[in-house]
C-alpha cells in the first residue's frame, strides 16, 4: 500500500468517543438554567430597544399600566368586551413571536459555539450541568453493567445547520411534547429527532470524564487478562545437563 492510500485511509476513518450518556435530571436543570438566563437577556433587550428606538415590546413591565386599563369590567357589554380580548390576543402574538426568535437566535449560537467555537455544543444551562451536544450516527454500550457508557461514532461538534433546526424543533410546542415522551421511553435518553440528525446529549462534566477513565482502565485490564489466559501455555524446553560428558 502506498502512503497516498494510507493517508487516504487514515482521513476516512471516522472519530470514536466512549463517553457518559447525560441523564434526565441534569438535562432539565440545565433547561431551567437557560430560562430564566433567557428571561434576564430578553429583558435587557427589551430595554435597550426600548432606549434605542423608542418601541416596547409588548406585554413586558412597561405594558402591565396600560394593560389594567383593558381589563374586563362588570359593566361591559358584548360590544366593549370583544375589542379589549382581541387587543390582549394581539399583544400575545406580538410578545410570542419576540420572545421564539430571541430565543431561537441564543440556543444556535451556542450550540454552535458562538463567539470563538471554544466549547461548542453547549447552551449556558449545559455548560453550567456539564453537557454537550455532539455529532453520532452510531452508539453502542461498553458493557451491560454500565448502560450509560457508551461508545460514539463519529464524535465531533454540532454544524450551524444541525444547530438551528434542532433548535426549531424544540420551539415547537406539541413537537417538544412528542420529543419529551420519547426521551423519558428511550434507552439512549435520546429524542427521536436527534437521533434523525444525528445528535446525541453527553455528559462531559469532571466526574463523569473521571468515570469512564476507570471503567476504560478495567476493560482494558480484563482484556489483557483475558487474552493471557486464552494464550497456550508455552511449553518449557529441557535444559542441557552439562555435567554429563565429565561423569
């Protein structure tokens, strides 16, 4: 083979990570986490709209005098009432849509690594819980005794694309409902989409990369092991009796 072959079979070789799986409870405080950090950006964008070009978004501090004033009232006829829910349903649409896109745009970014691609794959939440989201097209556990060790293949980074489209799938309501069931009945804790994209949650916190080293350094020590034993036992050649030519 020549060395052009070899490298071109060494670049085909496709990246292999044995890693922990990222559990449910770690995966829903790190949604926690993102939240109420959504809420605390969105607000302070709202501000600074609000400085910039003289426009509030709907339905935030700033709206809640001029929503008192729309409220139902004892006396209100069908005719006054029709009015003021059809302008609460406005602001609704008006403040969603906002709040979805902003939203939309924070969970890309950083899943794709955004500003410096120095630890991509990961929200705030997720960096906080120790998770990322990495590229797998095929898993398989290391040992039925430790179901959540797993070995990956291939192992890289999330693109903007797979990104952005993991993030629209999860904006969707009765979609997120579908992925969440589908999560809590995998075996993998892995939702159905990102098993169509090619996507897996992983825990890369210190205790679980502490974990999967020693359960590594036993595999390998029972290989060896194993292997020794599966060896023929050599058998010892006589030695020569030196001393028979002087007797």
């Amino acid at each position: 083979m020549s060395t052009k072959q070899q490298q071109q079979r060494g670049s085909n070789r496709r990246p292999v990570m044995v890693v922990k799986l990222s559990s449910i409870r770690k995966r829903l405080l790190a949604s926690m986490i993102d939240y109420f950090f959504i809420l605390f950006l969105f607000d302070q964008f709202r501000m600074l709209i609000a400085e910039l070009f003289d426009y509030d978004i709907p339905f935030t501090t700033m709206d809640f005098k001029e929503l008192e004033t729309f409220f139902p009232e004892d006396d209100d006829n069908l005719e006054d009432l029709l009015p003021k829910i059809f302008w609460i349903y406005i602001k609704n649409i008006q403040y969603s849509t906002m709040f979805y896109l902003f939203v939309l745009i924070y969970e890309t970014l950083f899943l794709f690594g955004w500003p410096n691609r120095t630890y991509p794959g990961a929200t705030i939440g997720k960096r906080i819980m120790g998770l990322r989201v990495v590229s797998c097209d095929y898993l398989e556990s290391i040992s039925m005794a430790t179901p959540n060790i797993v070995r990956i293949m291939p192992a890289g980074n999330i693109t903007l694309v797979k990104s952005f489209f993991r993030t629209l799938v999860k904006l969707m309501p009765i979609n997120n409902t579908i992925q969440c069931f589908y999560i809590l009945t995998s075996r993998y804790n892995r939702s159905y989409f990102d098993q169509r994209i090619g996507l897996i949650v992983i825990d890369m916190s210190p205790s679980a990369m502490l974990q999967v080293q020693a359960i590594m350094a036993n595999a390998t020590t029972s290989n060896t092991l194993q292997n020794q034993q599966q060896q023929p036992p050599q058998q010892q050649q006589p030695q020569p009796n030196w001393n028979r030519g002087f007797l």
